[in-house]
C-alpha cells in the first residue's frame, strides 16, 4: 500500500509542476492522446543496501546529462520520505516524444559508450540498482499537462 501511496504522491507532484508550467510547454491535445503523441515514464529504482547515495550521485553527476544527450526530458526526481521506501528506493518521471523515440532513446543510451564507462565507474564496488520499474504514462484529455 506504501508503494501505491508512494506513486500517487509523485504523480501529484509531477501534475503540479506541470501545472504551474515549470517543466514543458503545452502541446495540442491531439499529440497528447496519440499513439504517437508525447509519453511520461515513471520510473522507481531499489538500490541494494547501503547504495542509495552511491545511485543518487551517479543521477547527479552524469545520468540527467546523458539523458537529455539522447532526447529523453528530465521532468522529476523524487526520493521517498518515509520507511522502508526511503532507504532504498529512487523515483523519477521522464518525458519521451513518442513510444517509438522512448525505445530509441534507450537503445542510444545502452550503447553510448560515455554511458558504460560511468556505469563501470559507478559500480566499481557492485551493484547500485537491484530492481527497476518502469511505467509508461499518456496524459489524459483533462490534464492540465497536454
């Protein structure tokens, strides 16, 4: 139940920035609602034991940047307030063009070689991620977010 509470407040979270017009600039609702219209991906990470901190400054230090290198939008980032969640769990929303871009998006970021030398970097002492979700997320005719 903490997860779903966990998810509903970022999503709040991400709506009010939205909202507030901090983060895109408005779309046509058409692209919104269309197959091939703009997509959110609500990601949530679990970081092993202890390896929190280690995951949050690989995001600080490089992720974001190689990120938008490949086209995918940072919108938020989020760490939980309360246990267990915010031991070990990171969340974060980004913003694809399309489906199809998201896929490229990744298949660019996988390879890019800037990419797998921080990766190697980043767990030269193991693991800093043991489970990833991914959502993927079309905003609705009503969102203020279009």
């Amino acid at each position: 139940m903490k997860v779903f509470g966990l998810v509903a407040a970022t999503l709040a979270v991400f709506g009010a920035g939205f909202v507030a017009g901090q983060v895109f600039h408005t779309g046509s609702e058409a692209q919104a609602q269309g197959a091939g219209g703009k997509v959110f991906e609500l990601r949530t990470y679990t970081a092993p034991e202890g390896k929190l901190n280690d995951l949050v400054a690989r995001f600080r230090n490089d992720t974001l940047r190689i990120f938008e290198k490949h086209g995918m939008h940072n919108v938020g980032y989020w760490l939980p307030t309360d246990a267990p969640a915010s031991a070990n769990t990171f969340v974060y929303i980004l913003a694809h063009d399309s489906r199809d871009a998201a896929t490229k998006s990744w298949a660019a970021f996988r390879d890019d070689p800037e990419w797998k030398a921080v990766a190697e970097r980043t767990q030269a002492n193991g693991p800093i991620v043991s489970k990833v979700e991914s959502v993927f997320l079309q905003a609705t005719d009503f969102s203020p977010l279009k």
